[in-house]
C-alpha cells in the first residue's frame, strides 16, 4: 500500500483506475487490487495502523490459519464488493481492515478461550466503532464505501464461525476429566495390572511426602 502511494506521489501517477468498478469487466482487477490503492495519505493512514495492530493480532494468536484468513479476506471482499456496491470507483484497505477486525472480534467468543476472548474485547474497545461505517447514509455522506465495509463485516463472522475448530483451541485442563480418569483406571485395574503408584506407610515419627503421578 506504501509502496504504490510513494510511487503515484513520485511520479504524479493516479493508479485509482485499478480500483473496483462493479459488474464490469473493466473492474475486475480491482477485486484484488483496490486494497493497495488509496485516495491520499490519510486515507492510507487511516488504514495503515489497524492493519498492523489486527494483522501482528491474526499471526500471533491465530498463526496456523492465519495465510488462510489474509488470502479469503482479500480475495472475497473484493469479489462481494464488485458484485453488490453502487456505481463509482472503490478504493482502500477498510473492506479488508473490517474483515479482520470482525473476526478477531467474535473468534475469540467462539472457541470460548480465555486468552482469545480477552484479545476478542480489546479489539471490541479498539474497533467497536467501526459499526458506524457499516451504516450506508454515514458513509455516503462521508464518502465512504459501506458495500466495501459490509463485505468484511459479513466474511469476517462467517471466516471465525467456518474456521472455528482450525487454530487456536479452548485449553482443557486435567480436573475437568477427573472422574472419567478414576472411573477408566477403576475398570482397568486387574490382578494382572498393579497400581501405576504404590503409596508407602507413613512413619509416624517422621514428615512423609508422597508425589501422585496421574498417567495420561
């Protein structure tokens, strides 16, 4: 995104015509490109430290799908913003910053992790307000593309529901399947199998510490 702004500053080129232009072939391209083009500076701003915040967010907390995310993200808000925006020509990461911002959001509730639902209520305080531009009279007045932003509002809740059992996943601790250990070790005990430990008799003169050892 900062390399194409410096080389249209540079160059005094305008490369806004590689943007989205809906249900037209000459808009196509921009399906994939309209997220590294901005009208100026702080259009690219606006853009630039949301991504980096949700993006370190995504790859940290989420790594093993985090590829995924980026690549459907980009590719389907295009796509959904070609089919269905109004007349004009659509520019700017938002569509993409949205997608991110509404997954990490509600991923975190999802997988009912305590880590990821706290990173889910940061980007709430974060981002939260960031439902405004979803409202199309807002945005018009603003000029501002809503379609851009309702297609990552709407990727980003079906990417953390599809991908809710890929990635991080909700820690299990051992107490919680306490019972079921005793009650699977009590039927398999037999007079072939001895105990996995063997608790000595304490001395009663002296201090005992016996170390329980649970098999997995």
């Amino acid at each position: 995104m900062w390399l194409v702004k410096i080389v249209e500053t540079v160059f005094g080129l305008d490369f806004s015509f590689l943007g989205i232009k809906p249900i037209s072939a000459e808009g196509l391209p921009g399906i994939l490109l309209f997220h590294f083009i901005h009208g100026d500076w702080h259009h690219l701003f606006a853009n630039t430290v949301p991504i980096l915040v949700l993006g370190a967010s995504l790859y940290y907390f989420y790594r093993p799908i985090a590829n995924k995310i980026l690549l459907i993200l980009m590719f389907s808000t295009g796509l959904i913003t070609w089919c269905m925006a109004r007349d004009g020509v659509h520019i700017g990461a938002s569509g993409f910053v949205y997608g991110l911002t509404f997954f990490l959001m509600l991923s975190g509730f999802i997988r009912r992790d305590r880590k990821l639902i706290i990173i889910s209520l940061i980007v709430v305080f974060l981002y939260g307000s960031l439902v405004w531009g979803l409202y199309p009279k807002y945005a018009i007045e603003n000029n501002i593309s809503w379609e851009g932003h309702l297609a990552g509002f709407v990727m980003g809740i079906v990417l953390a529901i599809y991908f809710k059992k890929e990635g991080p996943q909700r820690e299990e601790y051992i107490w919680e399947d306490e019972d079921d250990d005793n009650d699977s070790d009590d039927d398999n005990d037999t007079n072939d199998d001895k105990p996995y430990w063997d608790v000595p008799e304490p001395d009663k003169d002296e201090l005992t510490v016996v170390y329980r050892f649970r098999k997995k």
